[in-house]
C-alpha cells in the first residue's frame, strides 16, 4: 500500500441518502465509504473514514492523521466549509495535503455557502459531481502525491 488517506465528514452527512436527495443525492454515508475504500484500493491507498457532528473531534481527526503519518486528506466540511477557522488552522498546521469535496455545487447555492475557509488550505477543491467528487479527489489526490514525490509538475 502506498499509504493512508483520512476522509473525513462534518455535520449532517450522516443523514445523505434519508433527506433532501434533490440536493445531495440517495446513496448513503455507507455508500460513500464504499465508493471511497474502492477508488483509493485502486491507487494503493488504504482509507480511515470518519464523519462527526462536532468541530472539535474534526480537528482531533485531522491531528490524528498526522500523527498516523496519513498521506493525505480527503474533508467536506459540510456547514463548517465557511465559518471554522480552527479547522482551517489544524489543516495549516499539520501540512498534509488536502482536498476539499462538496457534493453539491456550493456556487450555484446561496452566497453564504461560497466563500470556503477550507479552501485557503486545500491543494484543491471539488463540487457539484454529487457522491462522485469524492472519487474524484482521492485519485486527484493520489495523483497530486505521487507527483510531490517525483518533483514532477
Ligand atoms: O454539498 C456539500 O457537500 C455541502 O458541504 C453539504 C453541507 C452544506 O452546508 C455545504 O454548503 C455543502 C450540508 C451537509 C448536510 O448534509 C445533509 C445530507 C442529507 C440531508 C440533509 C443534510
């Protein structure tokens, strides 16, 4: 195995697929994990899936990431994208590449959702493909990795 991503979830995830599937969808939280644990097996990378209701245990994931030596980060920060500056503060501080997910197109949504505070850590960001982004990010990801280890660009 190449190494281990952290994909984590913050609030209200553990709802997809029981409410509101004309924004995010019918797969589950389940499904997500799945899709996951597949698309990082066919890079080599293994997966630590977490999702919490609480700002705090998600900073506690994200220390625990480095402290595990994890490759990168996978993270939607659900309703904490553009307020938590002490997630974006624990993305800063423990350097691990990160990338971004929103299910949704956080854009084409109300204004109080566009302006990320994650994102002024994030190698780099994706939404608006549904479940799929979350595909989307860990082959990016693992495609950003290998290339920080080859000095390529
Ligand atoms: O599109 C995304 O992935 C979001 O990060 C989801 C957040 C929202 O606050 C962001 O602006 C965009 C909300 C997550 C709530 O998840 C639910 C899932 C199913 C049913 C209800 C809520």
């Amino acid at each position: 195995m190449a190494g281990l991503i952290y994909v984590l979830n913050g609030p209200n995830l553990n709802l997809l697929g029981t409410r509101e599937p004309e924004t995010y969808g019918r797969a589950t939280l389940d499904d997500v994990e799945q899709l996951c644990r597949d698309t990082a097996k066919q890079h080599g990378f293994s997966i630590e899936f977490r999702q919490s209701n609480h700002e705090g245990e998600l900073i506690d994931f994200i220390q625990e990431a480095a402290k595990k030596q994890a490759a990168g980060i996978v993270i939607n920060p659900a309703g904490y994208t553009t307020t938590s500056v002490a997630i974006l503060d624990a993305i800063l501080a423990v350097k691990l590449p990160t990338v971004e997910v929103h299910i949704s197109n956080i854009h084409a949504r109300e204004s109080f959702r566009h302006d990320s505070m994650i994102s002024k850590a994030a190698r780099a960001v994706i939404c608006g493909f549904g479940i799929e982004g979350y595909a989307l990010a860990i082959s990016g990801l693992a495609s950003l990795l290998q290339k920080d280890k080859t000095g390529k660009k």
